[in-house]
C-alpha cells in the first residue's frame, strides 16, 4: 500500500497513539477534578501547552485546544468579527481559502459584513496589491491561509502581516495554519499573525484535535457555554488524550524540522521532474523545477504537496484506476471531493478546463519513500497511455 493523501489525513504516529491509550485507561481523570486523578489529566494539559508554546514561541495562556482545524478557523473568523463590528465591517480573505474559512465569510456576508475575496496569480499567491487596496479604515479581519491545501503554495504570511498592521493597526490577521503546522517554522508574534488555527490529524497526531492561537492582545469571544473549561473561552471537559497526542505528534514534527524538509523538498522535485517528463503532464502551482537549488527557507512552495494534470484523463477514473493498484491520491481537498464543482483553488488560478478535470494532488509525509514513488511513477506510465485510448472512443 502506498499512501500519498497526507495532506487529508496523517497516520497517528505510534509514539502519540501509546500515550492516548495510557491516559484512556490508566490516567483518565477529569482535569477539573480535585483529587489526584484530576490533578494528573490537568497535568498532560499543562505540558501540552509548554510543548506547544515553545514550538510557537507564544505564551501558554494564548493556546486553546479544539476539535480540529475547522473549529479553529470557524471560532477566529466570527470571534474576530463579532468583537470588530462596532469599528467596521469590512473583512478579507482570498477565493482559495479552505471552506473552513469561506463558508464562515458567507455566513457574516448574510449577516450584512462586506466580505472582500481577493485574487490569486496563476501559482495560487495571493495580489498583494489587491489586498492593499482593499485594507481600510473599517477593516476589522483579514484571514490568509499559510500553505494552500491543494497545490502547496506558501503565502507571503510576514509581508501580509505587516501590510495589514501597518495601514490597519487595529484590524485582526488570521492565519490558517493548518497545512503549515509541523511542516515550517512558525512564529505568530515575528509575522504579525493575530490567531492561527491548527490541526492534530494533518501532523501524525489524532482526528478531532486542534488548536487556536490567540494572541493575549486580542479579545476572544466565547462561544461554548457551560462549566468554564480553557479560561471560561471553550467549556467542556477536555479531550485529555487528543490534547496529549496532539502535542506528542507537534513535538515530533519540530524534533527534525529542517532535516525533514530538505528531506520532503528532495522527493518532490524528483517526483515533479519525473511527472513532467511523461507526455501531456503539467504540474499546476509554484514551479518547482525554478526552486530546486533554493535553500528550504527561501523556497515558496509547501515541501509536502504536489499537484499535477494528467491531460486527457479525468482526475477520478486515474484516482481510482491507481486506487486499484493500492496507489491513494487526492483528486482535491478532502473536505470538498464530494462536490461535483471542480476545484475552486484552480479555478481561481486560472487553469484550463483540461487541466481543472485532469487534476490529481500527492501530498507526502516523512514516511514517504522514494521507491513508493517510483512504484507510483511505473504505474502511471502504464496506466495513462490506455486510459487515454479509452477517454477517446
């Protein structure tokens, strides 16, 4: 089996998923108990969030814990515009945000706030003259994502930070860092990021675990009301064994971070040259074969996500034709593959009809092999010549 679809999901990494089995059966104690029980689950919190803050160099009291990526998103999105609205309503954001962030915006534009979506150029980076026409006085959010989900374009998050505190001080910059978490280094206090929004399964850690960072200058709103857990912000008790296997999984991104990267960065420029090389593949996003020589920290496109069109083949008949050789690749984002919509990331880049319906995401891990990799490559070079005989009668 090989697994390329890691940017929808991770496998758990063993090391996290041993310390959430402990906790479940051996220290399951509710954390806001008195007794020695609850005292040991509120331990695994507070060293989630030392572990998680030195990572992000952030404050403890600056870390909450959610359900996943989505929730995250969806509690800075209308946080930030609830606690803004007196001041303006405008807010910003880009037309190839993950639905965890455009489907919030289209709810606040139902509310009567301006949603602003601006534009990508043809390697999926946000025009960053669009956004300094847009930033004004009545701007209240501005929500970026890090790394684009689908093609691995890595956004300029420093400049765009400054850009918007400079014309717009008081305006809120969200980050959704849910592909970039694990993957590069991140420091929300030197970029200017407000609230980033973070998900466990993305880095090896387990479903239904996330977190939001919010910066102890900004006003959060609460929006789970009951026993008053995570400082009054988030109530319910706390999923202890999620929290733990989430910061196990981060701590284990970060032990190699760069080394990994280089690593990550080395399989993808051949897997890259490797597509290109076979008849009527184009790679869509940052050009790769232009970066190769880059340092890591200066490349800007994400190490983990390759994103190609097979011309001639629509993306779901290779999907599961390589499927049937138990080859498992992304026709899209996850959490929108079911729609019949065709991606909106490309779209908005401007591809091709051609290449819109002809296209197929790899996304890698640090478990990813070259030899899986060329075992996908021989696989294609078989498959796309008859799949390509068959699309024409």
């Amino acid at each position: 089996m090989i697994y390329l679809d890691n940017s929808a999901t991770t496998k758990t990494d063993p090391k996290a998923a041993e310390l959430m089995l402990r906790i479940m059966t051996e220290d399951f104690g509710n954390p806001s108990s008195l007794h020695q029980k609850g005292v040991e689950a509120e331990g695994y919190i507070r060293e989630a969030k030392k572990t998680i803050g030195g990572i992000l160099k952030a404050e403890e009291k600056e870390l909450y814990f959610t359900s996943g990526g989505t929730e995250s998103d969806n509690w800075a999105v209308f946080s930030a515009a609830k606690t803004g609205q007196r001041k303006g309503k405008r807010i910003i954001t880009t037309q190839i945000e993950h639905p965890a962030v455009l489907e919030p915006f289209k709810e606040l534009e139902r509310q009567g706030y301006e949603a602003i979506y601006l534009p990508v150029d043809g390697n999926g980076f946000v025009d960053e003259n669009a956004l300094a026409e847009a930033l004004s006085e009545d701007t209240i959010l501005v929500s970026v994502m890090y790394v684009n989900n689908e093609v691995g374009s890595i956004q300029p998050v420093s400049r765009i930070g400054s850009m918007v505190k400079e014309k717009v001080p008081d305006a809120i910059f969200h980050v959704d860092a849910v592909q970039a978490f694990g993957k590069l280094p991140i420091l929300p206090g030197r970029e200017k990021i407000d609230l980033l929004s973070v998900s466990g399964h993305k880095i090896h850690g387990p479903k239904g675990t996330g977190l939001l960072y919010a910066s102890s200058k900004v006003r959060m709103v609460p929006y789970l009301f009951g026993g008053g857990q995570q400082k009054n912000m988030r109530s319910g008790t706390e999923n202890v064994p999620g929290i733990a296997g989430l910061a196990e999984a981060a701590k284990l991104s970060y032990a190699n971070l760069e080394e990994d990267r280089r690593s990550l960065y080395a399989l993808k420029d051949y897997f890259a040259k490797e597509l290109t090389a076979l008849p009527d593949v184009e790679i869509n996003g940052p050009a790769v074969g232009q970066q190769e020589t880059a340092d890591a920290a200066d490349r800007t496109d994400a190490p983990h996500i390759v994103n190609a069109s097979f011309l001639g083949v629509r993306s779901e008949v290779l999907l599961h034709s390589l499927e049937d050789r138990e080859i498992y690749v992304s026709a899209g984002s996850a959490c929108s593959s079911h729609k019949q919509t065709g991606s909106a990331t490309l779209r908005a880049m401007g591809l091709s009809a051609g290449r819109l319906e002809s296209a197929i995401r790899f996304s890698f891990s640090v478990h990813t092999t070259k030899e899986e990799l060329d075992t996908t490559l021989e696989a294609l070079r078989e498959l796309l010549p008859a799949l390509r005989r068959f699309t024409r009668r």
